[in-house]
C-alpha cells in the first residue's frame, strides 16, 4: 500500500473527511488530496505529524501499514 492509500485509509478509519482531515493537519484540501492519490508525497519531516494526527504509527506509515 503506498504513503497516500495508508493516509487516506486512516483518516476513513478515524471517521475524518478531507476537509476536516486537512484542517487538523494545516494543509489545504487540495494538498491532502494529492497525497492520498498518489500525485505529491508528503515531505519526509511531516510523516511523524501525519501519523500521530492519523493515530498510527510513523514507521507504519512509512512502510504502507497501519494497524
């Protein structure tokens, strides 16, 4: 599973729409949404803020993975 299907099943999981998701994680939509489809990837250093808003683990993260 790639960085942006991980993310966006997280933030389903969490019961978030991107919207919301995107404001928790001061992005705009636009920015989330390229993430999740795979257009831009998130900047290494924010993978840890992504997972910890997210409630997953950054190495999870990382790796495609969440539990």
């Amino acid at each position: 599973m790639t960085i942006g299907k991980t993310i966006k099943a997280a933030r389903e999981r969490r019961g978030l729409n991107q919207r919301d998701c995107a404001k928790l994680l001061k992005v705009a939509q636009s920015t989330l949404s390229d993430w999740e489809n795979g257009a831009i990837a998130p900047r290494p250093r924010r993978l840890g803020e992504i997972a910890d808003a997210l409630g997953i683990k950054a190495s999870k993260l990382r790796a495609g993975l969440f539990e």
